[in-house]
C-alpha cells in the first residue's frame, strides 16, 4: 500500500507500538493486527558489540551498501538510557550520516529504557512495522556487549557480532553467552595499521570458535572489514545471506522463528502479569509496608518478596 511507504506514517506507527499509554495499547494492537499480512519476508539482522567496535559506522557503510543493490534498509538503533533521568542519546541519525540521507532508509533509535537484552522494549513490534511499510533488510543495532545481551537472538534471523582488532583476550571481551549465540563475527577497523592485528585477531578467534563449537563446520564465520574504507563489507553481508539462505533450506530459520514467537508470547505475559500484580491497590499498599520493614532491618529482599507474592 502507498502509505506504508510514507515516512510519516511508520514514524507515527512506531511512537504508537512504543507508547506506554494505556489509551494506545489497544490502537496498536489493532495496527499489529491488521499489518500482519505484510510482515515476515524481511531479513533480520541484529548487531552487537563492545563500546568503541563502531557499530554506527559499520551499519552505515553497511546499509549504504544495501541501498546500492537495490533494498530498503530500516535500522532500529537502541541508545542507553540514563537510570537517572530516563533520557537518551539518541544520536544514531548523526553517526549515520550517509544513511539518514537515503530515501530507501529509515533509521529509527529508540531508548532502551532499562531494559535487559539490549534491545528496547518494544523493538519488536517496531521491526514489523518496518517490514510492513515496505523494508525488506531489518538491522537492529544493540546498545553493547553483555551477559544478558541475548534477546536479539530472539528476534531477529541472524545474529552479528562485531569485534576490534588486538583487543587482548577477544572470547573474554566478547563474552562467552554472546559468542555462543553469534551467527558470525566481523572484525572492524581493518585497515592501515591495525591490519595485522586484525588478522591474528581473526586467525585466534576462529581457533577458539572451532574449540567452543566442537569443528571448524559448526564455527561461525570470523571476517575483516572496515567501514572506513569500506572494504570487507560485501564480504560480511554475503556471509550472512549465505548463512541464512542455508537456515531457510534446511528448515531452521522457520523453527527459528517459531520459538522467537513462543518467547515473544511469554514474555508478553510475563510483562502483563507483572504490571497488573504491581498496579493492584492492596499490593501497593503492601509492598510499601514491607519496604518500611526493609528500611528498619526487620525482613531481608527475598523473604519480603515471598510474603509480597504469597499474601502473607
């Protein structure tokens, strides 16, 4: 439809599905519903990686390429929020600026908002609205590197993890639960002097990969690029087309995404049960009477959780 194509409509369709307003909850559902159909058929890819990778370079010089053959390109970029203010940078836009000027882009950052996992909340729903207005690549840029980094893997098709060249110990610096869940791994700022480090970065890293995953056929792929050069680019992304195209032949990007829709399920319950224990007036009010208890040293974390949750 052309107005799924319209800038203004998916940026009013995400700040609807992100809204935490009870008046909008159940407009954007009706939205969900009805944009269903025209969802699915993107490529989702997440991307993560430690502070100072340059995953907003990488996904510039990467989504730029993207346009270049052909596709429409929407980028959901996670910032940190402030546990203080709530607030965020925001700044994706600025740090992708080649992107930004593309009409077959949509770049879209969103706060994380505390939450786990390193994606926002609902980054879910923002990434099918994105596929129903018309973007046939879903990037999803993480807000870094994590033990509990992991609910990307739970959305998207593929799971890029980028790394910096001579970073010491690269499997400590990654973490082990990230490096488990990567579908491939790409080396950034290969270039001019950090070549050769970038290459024994790569060259250890496949070694330790063979090791963690029993063989060099079950390893993910470990590449070089460099976005400021744009070199290994193509390269990157040919890896992970070529990887998901093996998924989908033998079956597994469909089992992959049906156990991402049954987790999706959970933890939507998760959130709704949660919210409606925590809004009851009586468990307000018994929750502050235990937090009295806590202040005066008379019940410890746990036990006043238990007595919370069981009414006593």
């Amino acid at each position: 439809m052309t107005q799924q194509r319209d800038r203004r409509w998916l940026a009013r369709a995400i700040t609807l599905v992100e809204s935490t307003r009870a008046e909008d909850e159940q407009a954007a559902e009706r939205l969900l519903a009805e944009i269903a159909p025209d969802t699915g058929r993107a490529l989702r890819v997440g991307v993560s990686g430690p502070p100072g990778v340059g995953k907003s370079t990488f996904l510039d010089a990467l989504g730029i390429h993207l346009v270049g053959r052909g596709h429409r390109v929407a980028v959901l970029a996670v910032d940190p929020s402030s546990p203080i203010s709530g607030g965020s940078i925001l700044a994706d836009k600025t740090r992708m600026e080649r992107l930004a000027r593309c009409d077959a882009a949509f770049i879209r950052p969103s706060p994380g908002a505390g939450a786990l996992g390193g994606v926002a909340r609902r980054t879910r729903e923002a990434m099918l609205v994105c596929e129903a207005a018309g973007h046939d690549v879903i990037l999803v840029e993480t807000i870094g590197v994590g033990q509990s980094e992991t609910d990307v893997s739970l959305m998207t098709d593929h799971f890029l993890v980028l790394a910096l060249p001579g970073a010491g110990d690269e499997l400590q610096g990654l973490k082990k639960g990230i490096v488990e869940l990567a579908d491939s791994i790409a080396i950034t700022k290969a270039d001019g002097d950090n070549l050769a480090r970038a290459t024994q970065a790569q060259a250890d890293l496949r070694m330790a990969l063979q090791i963690l995953h029993g063989g060099a056929a079950a390893a993910p792929p470990v590449l070089l690029c460099s976005a400021l050069q744009g070199t290994g680019i193509a390269e990157v992304w040919s890896a992970v087309e070529a990887a998901v195209a093996r998924a989908r032949q033998d079956g597994s990007l469909a089992a992959r995404r049906g156990a991402q829709i049954r987790a999706w399920f959970h933890r939507a319950i998760e959130e709704r049960v949660l919210q409606r224990f925590l809004t009851d007036p009586a468990v307000r009010a018994r929750m502050h009477a235990l937090e009295l208890e806590l202040d005066q040293g008379r019940v410890q974390p746990g036990a006043a959780a238990r007595r919370l949750v069981e009414g006593a």
